[in-house]
C-alpha cells in the first residue's frame, strides 16, 4: 500500500434501485475515505444512478509531514503558487480513467457518467475530465482547484469534453483551500471550456466541508445530466 500504485480496497458503492442506466464516481478528499460520500449519495440518490465512492490509496503526504495517508497524489502545498506533483497527478487521473473504463464495460455508456469530487478528489476529477478522451456527462467539483493549471494551453481545449457541464461549489469561509483559489479556478475553467456550461456556486458560512443546500444542487445537477432513459 506504499507508493502511488493505486493498490486500494474496492469502492463504496450505493447500487441502482433498478437497472443502472447511469452512474456518479465521485473522489473523496485528502486522508478520507469513500465511505462518507456514499452515504451521502445514499440520501439523494436517483434510482437508475449507480455511484461509486473509491478509496484512495496511502501514501507520504508531503504537507502533512510525510504522514502516511489516503492521498489520490502527493500535495506539497495548497497555495496558487505551490509546487505539484505532476507524475502523482497525471498517474492518478489514469487510474480514474480505467473506473470509468470500467463502468463502460458494465453497460454504462461514458456519457452516461458524472466525474465528481471533493478537495484532492475534487482537483482530480477537472484535471482527467480535461484530459480524457472519454465524453463524460458533467464533472461535480467541490470545494476544489484545477492542478497543473500551467499544462492547459492558453485559450478553449481541443479535447471531447470541452462543452462539458461542470457544477463548481465552494464555501465562502473555506480556510483550507480558499474561496480565492475556488475563483481563480472558475476563471481558468471558463477560459478552456464554453463558459454556459460552468455554474459556480459559493455557499454562506460554509468551512471546507459540504452542506444539505449543497447536495441539494448536486442532485439537481445529477437529475438534470444522467435523466432516465426509460
């Protein structure tokens, strides 16, 4: 379990109430666990929507004093200006890559499919929707920053996703990735995607977690982008 090899324990899944037609992977944040998120999926779930919580593997998390811990990359800092890891990223982003693979090869066509997280898992989850050749449905990113910013040429991506939906949602009193990253993200994102389709919503009071006013328009997202088929 050292090292970035992606060995981890198998997903928190909340399964369909009936045949899966769709499906949400959603990327818990720095030394969580996908438990907590299916839970809460678990309370706004839509019953052809399958939805998987991974786990990230443990590593040496370089901010928190090389501490062991579930980590999707390393993190060095969490300023704009922070060094990243970029070998740790891009390998993370090719391990969701082969979730969604996954689900595709279980009936879940990739446009069927929300890529969504929160804080690490958050970041991750805008950095392999702009960099897969997967059409995706939307990306759900939560209190989050788009890594590697710099990799991303100036002006729209030439990639499939780039009129992809995104829901960004960031609290206001966030004092662990800080409101300000949240919008300079915005900005960057609305620069490599069609503006229209990004919707960034900042919530009163809230630290960095999540909050019922929250979910709420995460389900609104996820009901509007993965409707049922039948």
């Amino acid at each position: 379990m050292c090292g970035n090899n992606m060995s981890a324990p198998l997903p928190a899944i909340v399964p369909a109430a009936r045949k899966a037609t769709a499906a949400v992977i959603f990327l818990h944040g720095l030394g969580d666990t996908g438990h907590g998120w299916a839970e809460a999926f678990a309370g706004i779930r839509s019953p052809h929507v399958k939805y998987i919580c991974p786990h990230a593997p443990v590593m040496p998390v370089s901010l928190n004093m090389n501490m062991a811990m579930p980590s999707w990359f390393d993190i060095i800092g969490l300023s704009p200006d922070a060094q990243e890891d970029e070998a740790g990223i891009k390998q993370a982003a090719e391990h969701v890559k082969v979730l969604i693979d996954q689900e595709v090869k279980n009936g879940i066509p990739s446009n069927r499919i929300i890529l969504g997280g929160f804080s690490q898992g958050g970041a991750l989850s805008l950095y392999t929707a702009l960099t897969t050749h997967q059409k995706l449905a939307g990306v759900i990113a939560l209190s989050c920053w788009l890594p590697l910013r710099t990799s991303f040429s100036q002006g729209a991506i030439s990639g499939i996703n780039k009129d992809i939906p995104i829901l960004q949602c960031h609290g206001d009193c966030d004092p662990l990735v800080p409101l300000m990253f949240g919008s300079l993200t915005f900005e960057k994102l609305k620069s490599l995607i069609n503006p229209v389709d990004i919707t960034f919503k900042t919530y009163s009071g809230m630290m960095h977690s999540s909050c019922i006013e929250e979910m709420m328009d995460v389900k609104k997202f996820v009901d509007k982008h993965l409707p049922p088929v039948d």
